[in-house]
C-alpha cells in the first residue's frame, strides 16, 4: 500500500470465504494486523478494508485549509 497524490493505493489483497466465521474476509500483504469482514459480500469486506486502512493513515490537515 502506498499514498500516491492523497489516494490510497493497494499492492496486493487477499479476500476469501472463511468457513469458520460464515464471512468474507479481506486483507491485505503489506497491513496483515488488519482484517475486514463481511457475512454478505466480498466487495463489501474489501471496502472495509480499505475503510480500515484509510483510518490509519495520517491525516493531512494542509487540505483541509482554505486560502486566505
């Protein structure tokens, strides 16, 4: 995962069914402490991975500033 131009990217992502959980889970190779999942869909677990990953970032208040 990189930042390119305040967008978050994704080098590699694994989503797959879990028996064990009757759910979706997504992960990712470079985050693999951070799982989402989701009992209906897999692209539903792999926005929340991103969701996840987004949460992590730090924030860049520059962008949240208006010019004067």
């Amino acid at each position: 995962m990189g930042s390119n131009g305040g967008e978050l990217c994704l080098s590699s992502f694994d989503v797959r069914w879990s028996l064990a959980d009757s759910a979706f889970i997504a992960r990712s190779d470079r985050h693999p402490g951070l799982v989402a999942r989701d009992e209906w869909s897999s692209l539903a677990a792999l926005e929340g991975l991103i969701e996840l990953l987004e949460q992590q970032r730090p924030h860049d208040h520059s962008v949240d500033r208006t010019a004067a």
